[in-house]
C-alpha cells in the first residue's frame, strides 16, 4: 500500500514547451494557465525568448517554460538568440512537452528531435490542432510512425484553442512531475515583469495587424510605465528597421497606430486591472535585429 505521506508531498518541476514555429505552443501554455501572458499570432517566429507561466493547484507546482519556435534557415542575431533561448530552456528541465500540429513532421521538428535525443527525462508528443485535422485515420498511423523515431512518454493530441483534451495533458504532465518543494510563490503568475508583458502585448497587436506586408523586424521598448491609483499610463516606443515600414504602422493618418492602440490597450486593461492611458510612437532603428547589444536591452537575453 502506498504511504499516504507520500501523496501528500508537494510536486514541482519545469515542463519546457518546444517545437517549430507556429504549433501553438504559447497558445497552449496560455490555455492552461487560464491567462494569457505569452502572445500569439498566425505568424510563425511570434515569441522571441523564454517566458516562464507557473500553474499551481493542490500540491502540484508545474512551471511551464515557453519557448520560442525551433527555427533553420535565417541568420541574424535575434534568430540565433531565438534558437539559443530553445536550447537553454532544455537545460535542467523535468520534462518536454514537443508540440507538433495537425500530422506535419518537417525538418526542423528532425533537427530538434536530434536534440532531444538523449534527454534523460520525459518527453511528451503533443500534436495540436487535431479541430482542425482532414484526415482523422491518419491519426493513428501518424502516432505509429512518430513512436518509431522517438520513445516518447506519452503522446497526446489536443487542441490548445479549443481546450481539447488539454486537461489531460495537463493530469498526464503532473503525474511524472518529481516529488520537490515549490519553487515559486502560490499565486505568481509569471517571471516576467510588467513592463515586459506590456511590450509584447503591443508587439502582438502589431504582428496581427500587419497582415504579412511587414517582416518580422519590430520590436518595441517601454519608456514609461506609471501606475497613479486606477490608471497606468505606458509611453512605448516601436523600432522598426525602414521608414516604409514606419510609414505601414502608422497609416493613413495615423489610423493603424490608433488601432493598435486600441487593441492592446483593451489586453493591458484586463491584465493590468487599472484604466490605461497608452502612447505609443514609431521609430527607425536600422539594424537592431542583427545587433546583440540591442537586443539584450529589449528584453531578449
Ligand atoms: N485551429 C487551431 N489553431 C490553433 C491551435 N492552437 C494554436 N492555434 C493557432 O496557431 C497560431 C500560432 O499559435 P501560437 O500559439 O502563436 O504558436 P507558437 O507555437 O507559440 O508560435 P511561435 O511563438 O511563433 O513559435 C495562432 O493563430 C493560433 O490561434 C489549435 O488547437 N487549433
Ligand atoms: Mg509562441
């Protein structure tokens, strides 16, 4: 029989989220939060570094780590920065939850695989998307074909927009979480401060906006973030790397930049719990994506 002090004991662990861009991995950690903290876009390469979301119920602590999409094929700063941040969020995990979506395996999912190869703890195959999926009876034979190529622990298909069959996921992940004390306080969301959150909020109304006229080359800095009784007033800057692209954000008389504003003032309301007062202004800032320093001081460690 089991010691029922043992049951007792607290869990606790990292659970990393990786794949290749756009799965949903950010989708799903903010499913299973119930918060959004980690933004998300139709677009591949939307998150950038490492973000880690802390889910604590009865005496489980899991501290789910997102990652930004395992990329190939691009070569500037902020890509390898990207890639960096995958690999490191793979050092001293308890888990790995590999996303891939509907029954797609490409070469960047080989590549990451290969570096999951010898993990020495658990690693899930999470396909997402199954809302979405034509060809149902594929399914099964997809799992076959995946479990030939890896020993996955579990291999679980879900849907994180839709909260398909994540609540599972979730029992199946705190079943092999280690027997640990907490890491984090009960009620801490995240490691990331507001200012951060603040600035990725608006970079995901931008990234939504743009339609796919505008690369990946925005970033966006906070200049002033004041909260005075039921209002926070942020002040933010958008780089950009050309002026046409400046010219894009803005719009014709202003009228995407006031959009924008909109959009992520509504999210930074809700998150925020206060009234917001947002000013937003673009700027021109050749070569930041290529440029380490200027990276690190966005954030992007
Ligand atoms: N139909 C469907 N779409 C989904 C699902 N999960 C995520 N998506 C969509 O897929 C797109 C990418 O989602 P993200 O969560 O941003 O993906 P990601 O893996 O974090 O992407 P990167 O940060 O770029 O690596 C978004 O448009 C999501 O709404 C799902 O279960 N079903
Ligand atoms: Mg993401």
């Amino acid at each position: 029989m089991s010691d029922p002090r043992n049951e007792e004991a607290p869990r606790c662990g990292y659970v990393a989220i990786v794949g290749r861009p756009n799965v949903g991995k950010s989708t799903l950690l903010n499913h299973l939060l119930g918060i959004k903290l980690s933004i998300t876009s139709r677009k591949p390469q939307t998150t950038r570094s490492r973000l880690l979301g802390i889910k604590t119920v009865n005496n489980s602590q899991i501290v789910f780590v997102d990652t930004p999409g395992f990329h190939t094929g691009f070569k500037k700063a902020i890509n390898k920065q990207m890639n960096n941040a995958v690999a490191e969020a793979l050092q001293d995990v308890d888990l790995v939850v590999f996303m891939t979506d509907r029954l797609v395996l490409t070469e960047e999912d080989e590549l990451l695989l290969k570096k999951l190869s010898d993990p020495g703890v658990p690693v899930f195959l999470v396909i997402n998307k199954v809302d979405v999926l034509g060809e149902r009876d594929k399914l099964l034979p997809f799992i076959a074909m995946m479990s030939e190529r890896f020993r996955f622990s579990e291999v679980v298909p879900v849907s994180a927009l839709k909260n398909v069959n994540t609540d599972e996921l979730e029992q199946s992940i705190i079943k092999y979480l280690p027997e640990n004390p907490w890491l984090f306080p009960e009620d801490q969301l995240t490691d990331r401060n507001l200012r951060f959150l603040a600035a990725e909020f608006i970079r995901e109304k931008i990234t939504r906006q743009m339609g796919d006229e505008l690369p990946y080359e925005v970033a966006v800095e906070i200049e002033e973030f004041m909260t005075e009784g039921p209002l926070t007033t942020i002040s933010a800057l958008i780089l950009v790397e050309k002026n046409t692209q400046k010219q894009m954000i803005i719009g014709e008389k202003g009228s995407r930049l006031k959009l924008i504003g909109t959009e992520a003032r509504k999210d930074l309301e809700r998150l925020l719990d206060t009234r917001v007062m947002l000013n937003l202004w673009v700027k021109v800032k050749q070569g930041w994506s290529d440029d380490l320093r200027a990276l690190r001081s966005l954030g992007y460690e």
